[in-house]
C-alpha cells in the first residue's frame, strides 16, 4: 500500500499546469469584484471537473488577505430541503460576527427570524363543554368532604366495638347500630367505586353508562371547539429572502465585504435549479458592494435546465437567462494537450511510485485516443478519477498486473463499456472495416486497432489479456481465464445457449478450452447447442466458420461418447434441427442408440410403458430413414394399444398407410375379441382396408359388438354407427325396417351417409333388392356414400353376390362405383373368376374399361393355372376378345397362348379345329396372329394336323370343304419357315400323280398362293397339268384362274395335241370372263390360237 496513493478531490493551492490558466482567471475575478463596484455578480463557466473549484479557492485565498470575508454555500446539499432557509442561515451566522452592537444583532436575528417563519402573533377564541360525570364526580367529592369526620368517627367506634366483641365481654345483643354512620361511609367511597368503573370500564351499579376515563375526570378533559387568526408563512419565499437580505445589508458596516460562492449549481434537478436562479436577482437589486456573489457553473447543464418545457427545451433561451442573470463571466479554458499530459504523468509517479518509466509514454497515448468517448475535454477531476481507479486495481491485484494494462481495462471496458470478450477477440479477428467511421461501433473498433500495437510495445497478447481478464475478475490469472472461458461455456453448455461459443470463438485460449469441455462432458450438449446455432449457419458468417472449424472435431468426440443420454427425445429433436438445416453430424452414436432400441413387436407389446421408447425409436428411424424391426412381424396388440392410437406422434411411419393383411386383420380381431374393446376409428380404417373374400369379422366380434345400433348411440358417438355389421344377427336377420326408421334421427351427416351405405349393404347381402325403392329419396350417390358401402360390401359379401346384385336393374346403378372401387383398389381378395368374367358386360358399364377388368382378373394367379383347353373354349367370348384387343400384355393372354402350344393341343384337337374352330381359338389367330402380324411359334401339332388334314380327308369331302380362310389364317400365323416346308409338302402333294385330282383341286382352291405346278418336257406332267386346268370346267374362280395364268408350263415342249386341247379349254374360260395374260402372251399359246383364228375364217 506504501507503494500507492490516491489522489484526493479537492480544490488545489497552487496552478498545477504549466499554462497558469487557472491562477489567471481567479486573479482576474478578484480583481473585477474588488475594483468595480457596480458589478456585483460574476460567473465562472466550465465543464464538469475543469478547475472552476480551484479558481474559487485561489480567489478566496486572495480575498482573506485584503480583509474579505468568503461566504460558501453548497446548493447540492441543500437542493432536497427548504434552500432558501439555509442560505438565509448562512448568511446570518457569517454576518452575525461583523456587527457592531447588540441591537443590530437582534434586528438582523429578528429578520432572520421573521424570513424563516420563526416569529408570530395570534389570536384565539375557546369554548369548552364539561361532561354529567364530572359534575357527578365533583359532587360526590364535595359531599365526602362534608362527612368524612363522621363516617370516620363511626369507623372508629365500629374498630373498637369489633374488638370488644371479639376480645372483651361485649355480646352481640348489645349492639347498636347507627344508620347516619354507615351512610357517611358510603358517601365517602362513592368517588372511589366511581374511580373504579372507570379504570374496570365497568357501569355504574351494573346500570347507569361507564364513566369517563380517570384523566378525564380529573384534568377536566372535554370536547373543546376552537377558531383561530394566525399570521405565519409556512415556507421562504423570494419576498422573505428579499425582506432578510435588505436588514443583513443595511445593518452590515460599511467597510464589510462578503463573497458569496453559490456552487455546484449544475449538480441539482432542473426544478431547483430554476428556483435559486431566480434568487440571484435579489442579490443583484439589494446586496451591491457588500455582499458580491460568485456563480460557478457549466453552461451546458445550466443552459439546458432553464430551457426544459416538458418535452421540448432550446438551448440558446438558456443561455439569454445566463446571460440576463450573469452578464460578467469567466471561462475556464480546457488544459492544454501538453499541460494534461505533463500534469498526467506527474500524478501517475505520484499514485504509483513504483512504475515502470517506459509505461508512461504509452499509458499517455491510451489516454489520448479513448478519452473522447467519454468528456469532451480532459480535466484534473477526470484525471483523478482515472488514476484512482487504476490505483484501487493496483491495490487489490493477484497477479501483479501492469499499470499499462490497468488503465487500458479502465480505459475501454469500464469507461466505454465494451465487452472483455470484445476487447480480447479483436486482436484476433481483425476483419472488421476500421475506414468505416459513420458509427459509434465502427469507431471503437478503429479505436480498438490503434490500441493494440501501443499495448504490444510493452506487453504480449497472450500476457496483456491474461491481465485483462485477471482484473475483470479480481483474481488470478487461471480463475480468470476460467471465468472468462470456462465457466461461460460450461453454463452455455448445460443450457443450450449457442451465443457464448460464438461469441467467444476468437478469444485466446478458446480452443483448448472447448476441447477440454468436449473430452470432461457428453455430447449431447453440444448437439443441442449446434441446433440453437444451425438456422444461423448460412446466415451469419462467424458461425459459419465455427462449423467448418468444429464440427469434425466434434464428429470425433461423438464417435467416442458412450456416456448414457440425460433426455433422449430433446438429443434426437436436435439431431433433426441439425438435419433440417443440412449440417451432417456424425450418427455413430444415433445408430447405437437406434439398435438398443430396436426390438421386435411382441418385445414391445410385453413392455409395461412402450410409449416413450416408441417415440424415441421413432425419431432414430427417421433420422437415419431405417425401418424396425417390429415392422417386420407387427404386433397386432403393438397396433392397437401405441402405435394407432398415437399415428400423428410416429407420422414418419405412416401408420395410417401400413398394408393390411388378412392375417393381420384376423389378428386385430381376434385382439378385440379378447379384450372386449377395439377403438372405432381403427374399426372404420379396416373397414377401409378390408378386401372381399376375407373372413368375416363378425365370427369373431359378435362378442364385442353384439347391438344393431340406434340413433341416440350414434349420436353420442358417430364412430359407432359401423358396430352393428359385426353383429350376427345383421347376417342372419333381415331388418331393413330398423334400419329406415333410425335413419332420420340420426344428427351427424357423415354419420347417416354411413348408416345409408350400411342400409344397402344390408338389402345386397339379403338380396331384397327391391326394398331399395324405400330408400331411394336419400340416396344421391355422393362419393361418401360409395365409399362406405364399397367398404360395408368387403365385409359384408362375397363377390359372386355383389356381381349378382350388379346385374339387377333396380339397384345396379348404386352399386356401379363401389364395384369400380372395388376392382380399382384391388379390394377383392377371392372370387370365382370364371363368374366374374361371365359378368364382363355389367362390369363395363359401371365404368371400367376392358383394359382394367383383365389386367385386374390377371393378378388372381389361381386362376389362370386352373385354366385348361377347354375353358378357354368355353369362355366368354367377349372377355377373351377384349384379352387379345387390348394394348397391355396380360398374365391371362399369356396363359391363353400357352394353352395353344401346350400338350393338350395335339394334332387332333388341331384337326378338329381345323375342320370346326372354336369361336375363341378362331378369333385368336385371326385378330391376333393375323391382324398384328404374330406368329404360332411352337405350331408342330398345327402343321401336322393341316398336312393330315390334305392327304387323310377324303378327296371329296376334301372339295367340299368352304372354309379357305380359315386355313390360310391358320397357314400364315405358322413361322415362315414352317410355311416353306409346309408349302413344299403341299406343292409335291399336288403334283404326284397319284394325288386324286379333287384332291389336286383341293389344295389349289384352298392353299393356291403356297403351291406351284411342276410342268417340265415330260409328257406325263403336261398331262397331268392340262388334267388339272380342265378339271375345274365350270367352278373355276378368279383366284383358280390367277393361280394358272402365274405357272410355268413350258408350252414349247408340248405337243400340238396337248397344247391344242389346252388352248381349247383357255378360249372356254376366257368366254367365261376369265382373264389369262401371262399364258396368252406364251408364244406357243398365241401361235396356235392364231391358227385355229385363220382356219375358222
């Protein structure tokens, strides 16, 4: 402590600064008020702290010497009480010692007196009542006074007689007694039992009223009314303060001088301000050479006071009252920069003696560049200030910090208010735009930047803000680091708050702080912090950084975290902000926790409270998009009791959109069926889901829903109303009566569309159809209502009966878009196809194309491997052309193709379908194979059966036969080069000679455009060949003749018989109308048949 010392606020003896400003203008007051008498009040005008208290005590100081007398008054310790009475207290006990006679004395103490409200005069007038009591008291009083000799005379005698009574021979027949004695004795207590009952507040006898009190009584308290004429002035007004000061001045000698200092006038409320300020004239007016008064003041806090009216004030109608009042002012001037900073240093070595030297330099400069952010000059108050807060650090230092230090902390965190964190950061991040001075943040930036390099000429950064920190905090260097970094993080940790990590990223010793906290604390803290900070990521650019920078050490401490989660659900909510905000934390640790929560179903079901778990799974499975394994075989006491109860808790799993299986369903039922209860909503989502051909339900639920239902039940509970179709009895029984007669009591319109659709599911499954007319009026065929009876039917009937349905005129049209829900929803889990398919006319006009119906019969596998030859035969025709017609590649088209090529379609079963096709197998090669140009690829079986059918028929039922198209049909869906073989066959079979010619002929009508005639300059084969041409005579057709005007007969080696014949029978079909070009452009033919021309002219 000797090594330090405060420096104190009072006024100096002597000009400290080398400029001599102060001592100047104090000689020049003086002067002025000593010299010039008609001046009377003078001002000094300075800024808080400038000196204006020195300049007063140097002219006090001036003023003892030429026998003045210094009045001070201090407004600021006055300014809450009565101010005008003290400074008239002041004057008086300072005036008092200068009089010169006793008389003057009392007139001076009278005025002071009278001022103060001291002295008075009244009148008062005062009529008073006295009460029964006190009269009653006083009587009794004065009638105990009159008795009292005899009442104790008679106490007396009573004494002795009781005596001799009781010791002497006196018996008791010889007593008297005197009634005026016992009444005297009663007359003297009275006042005492009166007495009594007042103090016991007791009535009088147990009667009369309770008397007075014993004061009352006594001092003859009452009731006085009272009216007063009083002459006092309750508070110093100008006028008082005017009254006192004219007796102080007329009974002051002449040669008595008083200066008068009113200070610290810019230190009160602008109220009280205003009050004194209108005084000063009553010194101006009255006091003259006698009484000179002195005003210190800031004309900045003073101008500002005067002008305030209510919300606005102007400065420059302050300064006219200044003015007004002050006409004579001094101003102090500001110190000089080398006066402060000489004075300065002076001050330093005197506060703190042990001082490094070459800390003086810079200390000044620190000085220099941050003080004008707080005054608008530097004054010795400020400068003592300063200095005393850095000699109170010095004073309680831990660590023996540096004065330049103390004063750079005092200078920028205490005074400026900026933030240590801010101070200690910047050194390190230097991006911010030092050129940008517009506002104050971007200046104190600037200032930020010089100041360093002049800390760094003495200190290290390292060193400096470790002593920044130290002193913040008043401790040592490693409490302090952890106050400033440790413990904030620590704290933001545990509380989620991302501000300080960001805040604080660029403080030295901010890294291997964070590290250390990751390795002591579970990561689950950080995430959470990461989450508050993920939205500002793209946002802002310092957390930017702090993610690029920290997020793959933090990746690192996840992976080696196993401490266990302190609140599961929040961790895995932070893990989805941080997903959201596409920032990829390591999952290591959500896939541990996702296995350990990864149980199957039935694990599940057999918990007490799955809930939370659940919910916790649900949120790993989403974040890491893994499916459970209770999926995998769901639980169907799982479903009902958490997970469809709670479906908007788990939206990710879409438990609303999870598949119902038969066996599932069967499942729930059996459920329900045990526990007695299942949840209507879950009951109306499988109605939604169920599929024709499942078992039915009410086997099963009849236990629990045992009611047809009514109205009132629905309308306390809408769900209910789909109960009562898991009632036998709603099987069994035929009530279309209950069902009308509830229907208009029914509240809820969702509710009676439900109850309508049941209504008719009900006529259907009882095949009542024309019961339907009763409900006719209700029905609008809304998409509600097909809905819910497409529903009610799945439960309800199988298919045969809804196609049976279908097709009844008086009902149909209501059934049309269930049964398009039906087959478009794929809701028929079984059904006898073939029926359906005998149906395809009714299913078309409920709207479905031909395309949906097969590509939907298609999926019923069943069905096409119990298909055979025969039952493609027997199908309907319609469906099976719709099979080959349609676009799309059908299971069923496939099969029926198969069916072609399969065992069962041997030579045979192909020749009788050569000779009687089917109508189905026709129309499959000729709008399949033929139109769409496909071919039989495995057509063996067919080629035999046509080759048989040519060489084993009969010839003439050969030439019977009509049906060329057929064959050629058949011929063509054959692969080509099937039809070169075949045709070959065909060819050699007709040019054999042992080939019966009907047989010959046959084969040309039929498969004339796969045959050639073989005709060489063999005799035998141009007699075989003019057999053939001859042999159709009349049933030649155009085809016939076609075919003979393309062969190649050869006719130069024909002799002239042969050819003449020919040429006769060709004039015989060209008479006819046939045409034969070819053969008549032959030079033979046209030779000849000009001959036979000419020999016939």
């Amino acid at each position: 402590m000797s090594d330090y010392k405060f420096l104190l606020e009072k006024p100096s003896n002597e000009d400290l600064f080398n400029g001599g400003s102060h001592s100047r203008i104090a000689q020049s007051v003086y002067q002025t008020l000593k010299d010039d008498n008609n001046i009377n009040v003078i001002g000094v005008e300075g800024e808080l702290g400038s000196g204006k208290s020195t300049i007063i005590e140097f002219v006090k100081n001036q003023s003892i010497n030429q026998e003045y007398d210094f009045i001070e008054f201090d407004v600021e310790r006055f300014q809450h009480g009565a101010t005008k009475k003290a400074l008239i207290e002041t004057l008086y006990h300072n005036i008092k010692k200068v009089l010169p006679t006793p008389d003057s004395k009392d007139r001076v103490k009278k005025a002071k007196d009278m001022a103060l409200g001291n002295y008075f005069e009244y009148t008062s007038q005062v009529k008073s009542s006295i009460s029964m009591w006190v009269i009653v008291f006083a009587l009794s009083l004065l009638v105990a006074s009159k008795v009292f000799i005899e009442a104790s005379v008679g106490l007396g005698n009573t004494i002795k007689i009781l005596f001799n009574l009781i010791f002497g021979d006196l018996t008791v027949s010889e007593l008297t007694v005197e009634p005026f004695v016992i009444f005297s004795f009663a007359v003297v207590l009275f006042p005492a039992y009166i007495i009594y009952c007042s103090s016991k507040e007791k009535k009088l006898f147990g009667y009369f009223s309770r008397p007075p009190t014993v004061g009352e009584l006594f001092k003859r308290n009452s009731r006085d009314k009272i009216s007063e004429t009083t002459e006092i002035t309750k508070e110093v007004g100008s006028y008082e303060l005017q009254e006192a000061l004219q007796v102080f001045v007329d009974e002051l000698p002449d040669d008595s001088r008083f200066i008068l200092v009113i200070d610290n006038l810019d230190r009160v409320t602008s109220e009280k301000l205003r009050e004194v300020w209108s005084d000063i004239e009553v010194f101006t007016s009255i006091a003259q050479n006698k009484i000179q008064l002195i005003l210190p003041y800031s004309n900045t806090h003073i101008a500002s006071a005067l002008s305030e009216k209510g919300e606005h004030s102007d400065a420059n109608e302050g300064k006219e009252f200044i003015s007004k009042r002050v006409p004579v002012t001094f101003r102090v001037s500001p110190i000089t920069s080398a006066d402060w900073k000489n004075q300065c240093e002076t001050m330093i070595a005197q506060s703190i003696q042990n001082i490094d030297r070459n800390e003086l330099p810079i200390i000044i400069k620190l000085i220099d560049l941050w003080s004008e952010f707080m005054t608008k000059q530097i004054t010795p108050r400020y400068l003592k200030k300063l200095i005393n807060s850095v000699v109170s650090i010095k004073i309680t230092d831990n660590e023996n910090v540096s004065v330049t230090s103390a004063f750079f902390y005092q200078l920028v965190i205490q005074f400026c208010e900026i933030p240590l964190e801010k101070v200690l950061s910047k050194n390190i991040d230097h991006t911010f735009d030092a050129d940008n001075t517009e506002t104050l943040a971007a200046k104190l930036d600037a200032k930020l930047k010089k100041s360093f390099p002049l800390i760094q000429q003495q200190l290290s950064f390292e060193q400096w803000s470790k002593e920044l920190a130290a002193i913040h905090y008043q401790t040592s260097f490693e409490i302090a680091e952890s106050e400033l970094l440790g413990e904030p993080l620590r704290r933001a940790l545990h509380n989620g708050d991302s501000a300080p990590f960001i805040e604080k990223q660029n403080i030295y010793g901010y890294e291997e702080t964070l590290r250390s906290l990751l390795a002591e604390e579970s990561t689950e803290d950080i995430v959470g912090v990461m989450a508050h900070m993920a939205d500002e990521a793209k946002t802002q650019e310092s957390v930017g950084r702090w993610f690029d920078k920290w997020l793959p050490v933090i990746d690192g401490f996840i992976g080696q975290d196993d401490n266990n989660i302190k609140d599961i659900n929040s961790w895995i909510d932070n893990h989805a902000t941080l997903k959201n905000a596409n920032i990829s934390v390591n999952s290591s640790r959500l896939k541990k926790e996702f296995s350990m929560l990864d149980l199957t179903s039935n694990q599940y079901a057999r918990q007490n409270e799955p809930l939370e778990n659940l919910k916790s799974l649900h949120g790993l499975s989403k974040l890491l998009c893994f499916t459970p394994k209770l999926f995998t075989q769901l639980s169907a006491e799982l479903f009902m009791k958490e997970l469809w109860p709670h479906r908007n808790t788990f939206s990710y799993w879409e438990i609303d959109k999870i598949t119902l299986t038969q066996e599932f369903v069967t499942e729930l039922y059996d459920n329900a069926a045990t526990t007695k209860y299942i949840n209507d909503d879950l009951l109306a989502h499988v109605a939604s889901n169920y599929k024709v051909g499942w078992p039915k339900g009410n086997k099963v639920l009849d236990r629990v829903f045992n009611t047809w239902g009514d109205s009132s039940t629905i309308n306390n509970n809408p769900l209910s109303v789909e109960q009562c179709i898991y009632y036998s009895s709603w099987y069994s029984d035929y009530n279309d009566h209950h069902f009308m007669s509830q229907y208009s009591n029914i509240e809820d319109s969702n509710a009676r569309q439900k109850w309508l659709a049941l209504s008719i599911a009900h006529i259907i499954y009882h095949q009542y159809y024309s019961d339907i007319s009763q409900f006719e009026a209700y029905l609008n065929e809304s998409e509600d209502f097909s809905r819910y009876l497409t529903n009610y039917l799945t439960i309800s009937c199988d298919f045969d009966r809804i196609l049976e349905a279908l097709s009844d005129d008086q009902i149909n049209k209501y059934l049309k878009d269930s049964v398009k829900e039906l087959v478009r929803t794929k809701r028929v889990n079984k059904q006898q196809v073939s029926n359906t398919i005998s149906h395809m006319d009714e299913l078309v006009k409920t709207g479905l194309s031909k395309t949906e119906i097969i590509v939907w019969l298609s999926s019923f596998s069943k069905y096409q491997e119990s298909l055979q030859l025969g039952s493609l035969q027997n199908t309907n025709s319609n469906f099976v052309e719709a099979v080959f017609d349609i676009e799309e590649n059908t299971a069923i088209r496939e099969k029926y193709l198969n069916l072609l090529s399969s065992e069962s379609a041997n030579a045979k079963w192909w020749l009788t379908q050569i000779q009687s096709p089917n109508n189905n197998i026709r129309y499959i090669f000729e709008n399949w194979f033929e139109s769409k140009h496909k071919k039989f690829v495995s057509c063996s079986n067919l080629v035999s059966a046509i080759r048989s059918f040519v060489k084993d028929t009969e010839p003439r039922e050969l030439a019977l036969f009509n049906d060329k198209t057929w064959l050629v049909t058949l011929f063509k869906s054959i692969p080509n080069k099937s039809q070169d073989a075949l045709s070959r066959l065909l060819s050699k079979e007709l040019n054999q000679k042992k080939t019966p010619i009907e047989t010959q002929a046959a084969i040309l009508s039929i498969f004339g455009e796969f045959v050639h005639l073989t005709v060489s300059n063999d005799t035998d084969e141009q007699v075989q060949a003019l057999t053939l041409f001859e042999h159709f005579d009349e049933n030649l057709s155009d085809d016939n003749a076609s075919w003979f005007d393309i062969q190649h007969y050869q006719f130069e080696h024909w002799s002239e018989a042969l050819l003449t014949s020919f040429v006769e029978k060709l004039k015989f079909y060209e008479a006819q109308g046939y045409s034969f070009h070819n053969i008549n452009t032959d030079q033979s033919i046209s030779n000849l048949k000009n001959v036979k021309l000419d020999s016939a002219d």
